[in-house]
C-alpha cells in the first residue's frame, strides 16, 4: 500500500468509527458537486463512498478515504479509494457475489459499488488490510 | 509513551534535579504566570471569584510538584488526563492550554541556573512538558467527543415526530441521515406509535434524506416488516429519481415496499386504503 499524498488527492478523510459515516457522507458530496457531476452520479459516488466507508468501520475499525478529480482534454472521472490496516478478506470473489454477509446484513454493498461504478478494483490479504479503488466519468 | 517522546532515565532524573531548585521558588512562577495570565482574555472569568482563583493556583502549584518528582507511571498518566478533562469541561480552549504550558515552560526554564547541563535539563523539562500536553490533548479530544454524541443523541430523539395525519394513518418525515442508531430509535417509536393509535397505514417520507445505501435500505426493510406484524401497511415516499436509480444499481429488492414519488401520492393512497374520501365544500 503506497502512501496517497495531500497533493495527489484533494479529498482525504479519517474514518475512525461510526460517527464518521455522515461526515464522510456530507464532505464527499460537496466534494464531488464541485466536480461538476450530474445530480444521479453525484449519488451513485456518494453512495459508494458512504458503503465502502462502513465497511471500514464494520469490519476494520478505522481507515481512510481519498478522492480525486481525473481530467483529460476528452475526459473527465472521480477517483475514490478506500483502504484500511483490517483484518483482509479471505475470498475476495465470494465479498464482491451478491448477497455473501459475513455481518448479517444484506451483502450488496460491494457489488452494488461496482455497478454504480464504470471501475472496481478491490487488493486484500489476511491480515494486511483491504484496498477499494472505484472510478466513475462524469461528462 | 516515554519512548515515544524519547524521554529516558536520564531526562526524569535531570527533572528530579531541577525540581530541587525550582520547588522552592514556584511562588515566584506563581506570580508570574498570574501577571500573564490577567492580560489573557480567556481566563478573565477566573480572575471573578477570589476563592475560585485561590482554587486554581493551589491546583497548579500541585500540578508542578507532580511534575518535578520526576516519575511518570500510570498514576502520573491519569492525572494529566484528568488535568485534561477539568479544563476541558470549564470551556478552555485547547489553545488557551498551549499557550499558557509554553509560557510556563518559558518562566521556569528562566529560573534554571546557569550549568552545564542547562540545555540537557531543558530539553528534559520540555520533552515531558509536551508528553503532559500530549495526554492533555486526547483528553480534551474525547470530552469533545463525548459531547457531540449527546449532541447526536439529543438530535435523534428530536428527529421522530411520528404525526397522526388522519384518522388511522402515521407519518414520520425523516430528514438527514439513517445511522444504524437513528434507526433503532425511529423503529421503537413507530413501532410504539402505532401500538398507541392502532393505526393502520404508515407513511415514511424520506425526500429529507440524501442518500439511501444498503444500510439505510434494510433499517426501511425491517421497519416495513416489523409494521407490518402490527397489521400496518407501512407507505415508503419521496424517492428521488436519483435514490431511487441508485437503490436499483445497489440490487437491492425493494419489492416488499410500497413506494411513492411524493408524499402527496402516499397521503392519497393512504387515504384511499382507510376509506376516507376528501370532497371539496362548495361554501358560497
Ligand atoms: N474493508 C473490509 N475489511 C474486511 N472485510 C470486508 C471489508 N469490506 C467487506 N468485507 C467483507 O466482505 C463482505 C461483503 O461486503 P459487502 O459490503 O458486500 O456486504 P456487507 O457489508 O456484509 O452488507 P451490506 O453492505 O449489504 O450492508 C462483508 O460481509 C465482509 O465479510
Ligand atoms: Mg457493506
């Protein structure tokens, strides 16, 4: 895992637990309605955030986000990753199947980001922790 | 935590040794520092209450002589903290408390005598100096803390007012965000409401909040099914078309639930299933 730099990233926010969840919610929002996105990718973006932060806070405790503007002269994405120090997760293909819950809940979090997403990348090891690195264009 | 702040055997002996001069003269850092602290604008309503003043220097002058015995155990550790948390409930300012420790530091450094370990024993008095502060700052973190979850708490008993709207229909308008404990809380007193009026329909507006992930979706499952127990139809509404796209990509199975573009419509249809009819009075 490399370290994401200030500069690299415009947006970077500490999740520490539960109470972070709304605060990643409203500053990743008002992040990304500068971006200039449209009202539906707006939601999508900030949905993933908010999923792929409780997940953080479920099954890793703590960890951060990190988003950022991608622009070309033909185009525009958000960047938005995730990573956390947590326990990992031993069979990343089952995580990202519909409807598998290791936490009793419904188990859609992370392939609905992948579908309210254009890219989905997920690196985990036991032990280690887990990477969610997410991209979506916005005209 | 001494390791962290590089602080070894020699820097708490070198704190022993200038304890030894400066104890005996703390009255004279005593005054000073209160010249000082007159001129701040934040601890003027100290200066108010004689006996209150008496209070505070008596306590400092406690806290120093903890400082320069020199031993830093899990006694010492939870005295600062709680040093912490008395400052930190009076209302002052983390930056007030870091001026005032700077400035402290500055007036009994000044008092050291001229020796060759001088520099050695300031560099030991600062280090443990900033360890304090350290302890102080987490502390002062967590009263914050603390606060903002009563804050929260007090938010969210606020934020329930399940509102009759007409004979046998609820409605709760939520506004904000669903955490997982806003959401017990709005379950047990529907769920309450409802055993109270024996209502039959209940509306849940949602076009207050902003996002509905998979958490928010299944609390508004579960809420449905649970009134569903009590023989109530509960009516999901104000679904925006970017919530409603987005519940879709999520794949989450909203089936069970009765949704509706606007309040508006729920208020209609709930209407409609307890059989009042509104007719328009045509007063001359
Ligand atoms: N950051 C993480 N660290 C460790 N394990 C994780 C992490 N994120 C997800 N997982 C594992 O992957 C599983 C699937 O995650 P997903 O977000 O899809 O579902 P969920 O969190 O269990 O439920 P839902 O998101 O629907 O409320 C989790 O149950 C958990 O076992
Ligand atoms: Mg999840």
């Amino acid at each position: 895992m490399h370290p994401r730099t200030p500069t690299e990233y415009a947006l970077r926010v500490c999740i520490d637990g539960e109470l972070d969840i709304p605060i990643v919610a409203s500053r990743f929002r008002a992040w990304a309605q500068r971006s200039g996105a449209s009202t539906i990718d707006i939601a999508r973006i900030t949905t993933a955030a908010i999923e792929l932060t409780t997940n953080v806070v479920k099954y890793a405790q703590r960890g951060e986000l990190y988003g950022r503007l991608l622009e070309t002269p033909r185009q525009r994405a958000i960047e938005l990753i995730v990573e956390d120090r947590g326990p990992g997760i031993a069979d990343v293909a089952q995580a990202i199947g519909e409807r598998f819950s290791t936490g009793g809940t419904l188990g859609l979090g992370l392939p609905g980001v992948r579908r309210l997403m254009d890219e989905f990348e997920i690196t985990s090891q036991l032990g280690r922790g887990t990477v969610v690195r997410a991209l979506k264009r916005i005209e | 935590m001494l390791s962290r702040h590089r602080i070894n055997a020699r820097d708490l002996e070198l704190v022993r040794a200038s304890g030894a001069e400066l104890l005996p003269r703390l009255d004279e850092y005593v005054e000073q520092f209160y010249a000082w602290l007159r001129q701040e604008p934040e601890f003027g309503q100290y200066f108010n209450d004689e006996t209150l003043l008496r209070h505070v220097q008596n306590m400092q002058v406690e806290y120093w002589k903890r400082f320069f015995i020199g031993v830093v155990d899990d006694s010492y550790v939870i005295n600062r903290r709680h040093v912490g948390e008395v400052h930190a409930r009076i209302g002052l300012s983390v930056a007030a408390y870091f001026a005032a420790m700077d400035i402290s530091l500055a007036m009994l450094t000044d008092m050291l005598p001229m020796s060759d370990t001088r520099y050695e024993t300031y560099r030991a008095i600062t280090k443990l100096i900033h360890l304090d502060t350290a302890v102080v700052t987490v502390s002062y973190n967590h009263i914050i803390n603390e606060k903002m979850a009563g804050q929260a708490q007090a938010l969210t008993e606020m934020s329930t007012p399940v509102t009759s709207v007409a004979e046998d229909v609820l409605m709760l308008p939520v506004v904000g965000l669903i955490d997982s404990r806003r959401a017990q809380e709005i379950l047990s007193s529907v769920l309450g409401r409802i055993a109270e009026t024996r209502a039959r329909v209940f509306i849940i507006d949602i076009s207050g909040v902003s996002v509905v992930d998979t958490a928010v979706a299944n609390h508004l499952i579960k809420l449905t099914r649970a009134t569903r127990l009590m023989g109530c139809k509960a009516l999901l509404s104000g679904l925006s078309p970017a919530i409603a796209q987005t519940i879709i990509e999520l794949g989450i199975d909203v089936s069970a639930i009765d949704t509706h573009a606007t309040l508006r419509d729920a208020l209609e249809e709930s209407l409609r299933l307890v059989g009042i009819k509104l007719v328009r009075s045509h007063n001359e």
